[in-house]
C-alpha cells in the first residue's frame, strides 16, 4: 500500500534571484570592498604619496639629483654589488637546486632549512655576523690583513652580506620546477647521446628559464633594497662605501628630503619594472609552449 | 646477440627489483619483457639502457661490454611511457635532437628528418609542439626521435600505457609493422598480454624479479614453465588440482569415460565465444570457453547436468622451450 | 656483511659514470651554504653565549632595551595576526571572487616583495608623516602615526602582506570544491562551508604564512628605522637597537659587538625556532595529505 507524501512545493525554472543568492552577491561584494580598502591604504596610497613628493616639482629636482656625484656613486654600487650578488646566487642557487630537487642524502632536509634561513633572519644580525667574522677580533681578520685586504667598512663585506640574505630566492623558484618537471626530458636526452652539461644546457635550463629569471629579479631587488646589513659594515663612508639605500637615510638626516624621494622612487620603480617584466614574459612563455 | 645481461640484481633499500637475472637477446628480434606492475620489469629494461645502475651483474650490448658506459655512450633508443617529449622544441627539432648532438649536417639532418616524419606517418607536423599534438602522435614522435640516432637497440618502456584502448591497438600494430620494416633490436615492457602476444618474436615473463620463462608466445601459451606464468599469459581455470584453459575443457551432454559430472550455472554470450560457468558436484567453480557453435549444439541452459573433462592438460612444464635456466 | 656491502658498493661506484658529477655538486652546494649560512650562525652564538649569560645581562641593562625587545615581540605578533586575517582575506576574494581589476590588485599585492624595505618606510612617511596631508589631518585629530606605534605596525604590515597572501593563495586554489558543495547540499549556508570546511583545510597555510611574518617582523629594519623615530622605550625596535651597541655612544648604550652578539643571538633563536615550526607544518601538511 502506497503511502500519500506531503508533496513539498517545487519552485518552477525561471524564478527571479532569491533572496539567498542576493545576499551573497553583497556579501562578497563587501568582502571585495574591504581587501580593496585595505590594500589601498596599506600599499597604493603610500605609492602614491612617494610618487608625489618625488615627482611634484618635475624633472629639474630629478636631473639635479642625479648630477650629484655622491648620488652617482651611491647608485653605482648598488649596481655592483647587485649584479655580483646575482650572478653568485643564480650560478651557487642551481647548484643547490639541484641537489635538493634530484640527490638523496642524509642530512637532505637540514641543507632545505639553511636555504631558508636567511629569510628568517634579521639584515642587521647578518652585518653583525659579518663583523664578528671579519671585523676586529674576527674569526678570518687576521688572514685577510695579512693579505692586506681589507673586508668590513669596504666593498667586500658589503657584497658578502648581500649575499647571504639573497641566497633563498634563486632556490626556492627553481626547487619546485625541477621537482614538477621530474628526469624523463633529461633521461631522453641521454639516451640520443647529450652529455651531462649539454643536457643541463638544451633541455633543462630551457625548462626552468621563466622561474629561474623571476627568482634573478627577486634576489635583484632584494640586493639593491639592502639596508641594514650594508648599514651595519659600511661604516657609511660617503662616496666610497655608501649605497642607494643608505644616501637615502642620510639625505632625509640631512635635510635634503627631496633628493631622498627621488632616489627612493628610481629603486622603487627599477624593482617593480624588472618584476612585472620578468613575470609578463613568464606568462606569455606558458601560453606558447601549451602546458603538458 | 644484440643484449646480453649476465647475473643482474638491483635493490632498491629493501625490496629487490632484480633477483641475479640473465638474459640473451637475438639481434633484429622484438622481445617482451612481461609481467605485472614491481615485477622489476621496467627496471630491467632501464638498466639495459643505463638509466640505472645495478647492483651487480654485466650488460652487454653488440658483444660490447656497456656496464660502466652512460646512457649516452651505449647506442640505445629510449621510448618513455610519458612520452618525454621536449616540450619547448617542434617536433622537428625534438627528432633532429640527437642527430644536432652528433653535429651532422644541416642537410643531412633535414632529409632525415623528413624520412623519419613520413614512417611514423607525421608529415606536415613538423612546426607543432608536443602540447598540440594528442597522445599518439607524441609517441610516434618519441619513436622516430630515438630511431633517429640509429641506435643498436630500441627500448620501449610501456610505450602505450598511457593512450586509450583504441589507440593502444592501433599503434600495437602498427609498431610490429615498423619493426618488421626496420628491424632494430626491440624490447618492450608492458604488463598487457594480449599485446605480449600479438606484437613479440619472443616474450621474457619476469614476476618478482626474475625471469620465469623466454620463449615464443606459443611456447609460453602450450608449455608454460611455471603456473604463473600459466595464469598470467592466457586465460585459466582451475581442475581439481591442475590448471587448464577454458577452451581446452570439453562439455558433453552425456557421460562418458572420465568425464566428471557438473552443473551449469551460467552461460554468458559473448559475440563469437560463449562462456559457461559450472560447478562439479564437489561444489568447485569451473569456466568452459566454447564456440558459438558448439554452444548452440549443446543447446546448454542454466541448471542443466552436463559432463566435462578436459581435452589436454596443459601441464606446467619444467624443462618447457625457453624455461629458466638455473643460474 | 659488511664486506658484501663495500664490495657492492665500490662496484656500484667503478660502474656509475654519474657518481663524480653528483658528489661535486653536493660538495659544492653544501660548502656554498656551510660557508655563507652555518658559519655566520656559530660566530654570533660564539660571541654572544661564550660567556654564558654575562652578554646578554649587560646588554639589557642598556637603557631601552628590554623594551625594545618587548615591543620587537609585541609589534610581530600583530603583524602576524592582522596580516594573518587580512592575508586569508585577500587570498579568498582573489581566487574565488570574480571582478573588475582582479590582476591589478594582485599584482599591487606583490608590490611589497619588489620594494625596498627602507623605500618601504619613506612611502609611509611621505602619506602619514607630520608634514602631508593625511598625516597632518591625522594629528590634529590625536592619531600619531610616525614616530610612533601605529607607524611601526603599518611599516609591518606592508612589507609583510604578500607573505600570507602566497602562502594562502595556492592552497586556496587547489581546493577541491567537491566537498564544499556537499556540506551546502546538506544545508550548510556559505559562512558556515567557510567556517567548517574551508578554514581548516587552509589553517596550516595560514598559520605558515603567520610564522612567516613573525619571523620577519622580528628582524625588520629598513621600514622601521624610517618611520618609527627609534624613540627608546617608545619606537625603539630590537634591530635597531642592535646597530646602536654596535655604535656605542647613541643614547647611552655601552655597547660593543659581544653585547649585540647576545641580542642577536636571543632574536635569531625566535626566528630559527619559527621556521623549524613552519618547516614541520609544511612537511606534516604534505604527509597527511598524501
């Protein structure tokens, strides 16, 4: 015997927006509203005042900044160390990508941590470190002033430190690709007769270019926006050991905020171009290739 | 003998991939290494073309001892079951790949590559990447790249593992066609008896790490060496205490010398061939394999007492053409 | 056995052509870290503990300091929480919220990542410092920003944001919806999905992402040095505080590298403690799901 069941009234195709689906359109609008707000206050407007202060005057501040021969000098070494630094993170960086990605060895995961070690840690306590190490009473002082080299409150040091807080950046991006991409394409190679360095050449820098060029650019801009270690064992000689970063410091000390803002905003805008144009390319390079 | 490998092992940690294992390779012939997924049949194959490295043992490639030479210096072809093609390059440039390594000429690099394209049937491809072209045609990419190079040995690692089944047939076919066309020394690994059988001169049934039996497939399907590879290379069901095919299991209607009483449970049509199950009077299963015809002369239905014996019994056999010689 | 073993492996290693390639490249990737990131780490503990305690009790006897490092502890702490939730935020409206502009602001969240930090700093200063229109509004209103807390955090803030937002985003991304949509067939209204099925499975995420600028916040310079006016026991923040006893002289710090070893010492230990934690989250994320 078949039982009567209280039919529930079905609604028919075709109906208005309920009230459930309205409210979450308002609801996610609001949530939109609010990340925007936040990301406006925090970053944009900042950029923008920075943008303001640095350009309200027009070009005649700009080209009398960089006529100024410290100013020269400043951005001059940031460009040295930058590209050293570079080119001893991409070149070491894959070294070690590659043994994190491909070798298996005990002790494995404790090379994974000082990768990222440096990210954790303070610049400052890195300038310390190099002092401690290269400074007076340090560990390799006596070596170098035997070979009359001199490290801390000179170039050496600066470079050093600069690349120790840049270490990560190369790795991090690579480690995962080379991981994703696995050894068949590099085993194929082989097997058609590459040799090692000729199948690292053709088949897996190829591969890995676009993530290997974005973590260049990362480590680039984290070089060049280096203060507080190059703060700690420059000694911030004027014109010899002094960087962009730290001529900003002493320009706003010295009351010549204008020139300040200018050079801020020419690392600020050097950084974001090199970013956003790395990652442009890198986007366009996934649409031809096709993803397998 | 284009493949030797003398008393191979390989562990990986503590599970052994290859149990002291020799193998001999006739030159020109295409052999199968079968047998089910960690069989240690891939890396076998894998060892052979230097991929890996083993724990002991020799591999001999031409009579050439090639066990301290790299893959690069042993003169193999590789196909990979993921197909390994080289996303960023065309498929020219993937084919030409090798042959830019030996730096041959541009001239001569072209015309081959263009032969190659027209045997794997690839014409007017050449300007495509891998990520347009479908599964397939991928892989008759990897095969005319490694035939390229004109390698002493073609090794095939589950080549048509990851197509569907359509093309699966289609390319199994059509690589025994290229093989009797070329005859390169072929080995291919696949854990798919149908295709061991339809494609090989001769099939090396591997199981846990050694080799039960070499031989031709008939030799392996009538004289198996050992019941695994008995049930692993044809069908089987089980008599009492032996195995026996389901074709080779005779049903009468009425008794006769050594036939055995049973009972029919089921008869399923399967187009040209007609399965019946049955149960002795014991109460054990059996499957019958008849032809429509002999199905229809029985006129058999579901619960009908019917005789059985088997026509031949397929008895494992120890000294069997191609049985593993003890090492 | 032990025969077995070497003979297997010597000859495993006379017949594997790739073994010396793989060893140099071990070696070379383990001095390039043991040089740049182990030794670096022995010195400053060297320095700072050799001595026991004696390091670390003179250098907090410094006017300030104690209060530096509270405020270093303080102000990374709600960076993390603030950023925690703002971080998630953002990640949620980008990857699941269609609207006009999408790229634009996921590209000013990476912004941070590409500025410099102390570039950082003179941003904020140029909008809230006294002297702008923002800032000075603000300050007739009682708000102080710069040269104060507020200032500190906001400095944090930006140049921590992208932190959570990419440690959150993938995850978010790669969530199978499937099982967001049985719990709203089992009548579940979207805040609770969020609240049950969603946030759990992005926790460790956050919580990575939240150690992340823990870590960082705790070692950041160049934004604050800028915007904070190292007011001791007011703005003045750990690091900065670590240059001033390395200068001995500013504002009555003796000083001397061995007492900033000892500081140094106790603000990387937080910060090595930090990322072991967010190292085991991660590994123990993988696992379970695998």
């Amino acid at each position: 015997m078949s039982q009567q069941a209280h039919a529930e009234p079905i609604a028919p195709r075709g109906r208005p927006a309920s009230k459930p689906e309205s409210r979450g359109r308002a609801v996610r609008a609001v949530l939109v509203g609010i990340a925007l707000f936040y990301v406006l206050v925090l970053i944009v407007a900042p950029l923008a005042g920075i943008m303001y202060y640095g350009l309200r005057n027009g070009v005649g501040p700009i080209t009398d900044t960089f006529s100024q021969p410290d100013v020269r000098h400043a951005l001059y070494l940031t460009v040295l160390i930058m590209l050293i630094t570079v080119v001893v993170t991409t070149v070491l960086g894959l070294v070690v990508a590659f043994v994190l990605a491909r070798d298996r060895f005990p002790g494995k995961s404790l090379l994974s941590a000082f990768v990222n070690l440096p990210l954790a840690v303070s610049p400052v306590v890195v300038g310390l470190m190099a002092i401690l190490l290269f400074g007076r009473g340090g560990w390799f002082e006596p070596f170098f002033s035997a070979q009359g080299i001199q490290i801390v409150f000179a170039l050496p040091s600066m470079v050093i430190v600069t690349i120790f807080i840049s270490i990560p950046f190369v790795i991090r991006e690579v480690v995962p690709l080379l991981e994703e991409l696995g050894m068949d394409e590099e085993q194929a190679a082989w097997t058609l007769g590459a040799s090692r360095l000729q199948t690292f050449l053709r088949i897996t820098l190829p591969n890995i270019r676009w993530g290997l060029f974005y973590g260049m650019a990362l480590s680039a801009a984290r070089a060049i926006g280096e203060v507080g270690a190059v703060l700690v064992v420059s000694g911030q000689v004027q014109g010899r050991t002094e960087t962009a970063t730290l001529y900003i410091l002493r320009a706003f000390d010295q009351y010549q905020a204008e020139r300040g803002y200018i050079v801020a905003l020419t690392l600020a805008a050097f950084s974001i171009v090199l970013l956003i144009g790395i990652e442009a390319f890198r986007r366009r390079s996934l649409k031809r290739a096709g993803q397998e | 003998m284009a493949i030797g490998v003398h008393n191979v092992s390989k562990r990986f940690g503590d599970f052994v991939a290859l149990d002291d294992v020799s193998l001999a390779i006739p030159t020109g012939s295409l052999t199968v290494l079968l047998g089910p997924s960690g069989s240690g049949k891939s890396t076998l194959l894998r060892v052979i073309a230097g991929l890996e490295q083993p724990d002991s043992g020799e591999v001999a490639i031409a009579e050439t001892d090639a066990t301290a030479l790299p893959p690069q210096k042993r003169g193999v072809g590789f196909v990979f079951q993921h197909y390994a093609s080289f996303k960023r390059m065309t498929v020219r440039d993937n084919i030409a790949f090798g042959m830019k390594i030996q730096k041959r000429s541009k001239n001569e690099i072209r015309a081959r590559v263009d032969e190659l394209l027209e045997l794997v049937q690839l014409q007017g491809l050449a300007g495509r990447y891998p990520s347009q072209l479908s599964g397939g045609q991928r892989q008759r990419m990897a095969l005319a790249r490694a035939l390229a190079v004109q390698p002493k040995v073609l090794l095939l690692d589950e080549p048509f593992g990851a197509l569907d089944a359509r093309v699966r047939k289609e390319l199994r076919a059509w690589l025994r066609r290229l093989h009797d066309e070329v005859h390169v020394t072929t080995v291919l690994v696949t854990h798919d008896q149908e295709e061991a059988m339809e494609v090989a001169d001769r099939i090396a049934v591997v199981n846990q790490g050694r080799i039960e039996q070499y031989g031709k497939p008939r030799d392996l399907y009538e004289h198996p060496a050992t019941e695994f590879v008995m049930t692993f290379v044809g069908p089987v069901t089980r008599f009492g205490e032996a195995y026996i095919r389901p074709h080779d299991l005779e049903v009468e209607l009425q008794p006769s010398a050594r036939y055995e009483e049973a009972t029919v449970e089921k008869v399923v049509h399967l187009g040209f061939e007609v399965r019946v199950e049955l149960a002795l009077s014991e109460g054990e299963r059996l499957e019958a394999q008849l032809t429509k015809r002999e199905a229809e002369r029985l006129e058999l239905l579901e619960g009908q007492r019917v005789f059985v014996r088997p026509s031949r019994l397929t008895e494992v056999e120890e000294d069997a053409p191609g049985a593993r010689v003890a090492s | 056995m032990v025969a077995d073993a070497l003979t297997r492996a010597s000859g495993r290693a006379r017949r594997d052509p790739g073994a010396p390639t793989r060893w140099a490249l071990r070696a070379t990737a383990m001095l390039y870290l043991g040089l740049f990131v182990l030794l670096p780490v022995v010195v400053i503990l060297q320095r700072g503990y050799s001595d026991g305690l004696t390091n670390l009790q003179d250098a907090l006897d410094n006017f300030g300091a104690w209060n530096a490092i509270k405020l270093t502890v303080v102000m990374a702490f709600l960076a993390a929480i603030i950023n925690g939730v703002f971080g998630t935020l953002l990640a949620y409206v980008l990857v699941r919220i269609r609207f006009p502009g999408r790229e634009i602001v996921s590209a000013i969240v990476d912004l941070p990542f590409a500025i410099p930090t102390l570039v950082a700093g003179v941003m904020l200063v140029a909008l809230y410092g006294p002297s702008s229109v923002v800032g000075g509004w603000l300050e007739d209103h009682g708000v102080k920003i710069i040269f104060a807390a507020p200032g500190i955090l906001l400095a944090l803030l930006f140049v921590t944001l992208p932190l959570v937002v990419r440690s959150v985003q993938p995850v978010l991304a790669e969530l199978d919806r499937e099982e967001e949509e049985a719990a709203q067939t089992l009548g579940a209204g979207s805040w609770t999905t969020f609240r049950k099925i969603v946030l759990p499975a992005l926790r460790p995420a956050i919580v990575a992402g939240g150690l992340l600028v823990f870590a960082r916040s705790l070692g950041e310079f160049g934004a604050i040095v800028f915007v904070s006016g190292n007011i001791p026991n007011k703005t003045l923040t750990a690091p900065v505080f670590i240059t001033q006893l390395l200068s001995p002289g500013s504002f009555g710090a003796t000083g001397g590298p061995d007492q900033a070893a000892a500081v140094a010492g106790l603000l990387f230990g937080l910060a090595f403690i930090v990322v072991l934690l967010t190292e085991k989250l991660i590994s123990g994320r993988l696992e379970r799901t695998s």
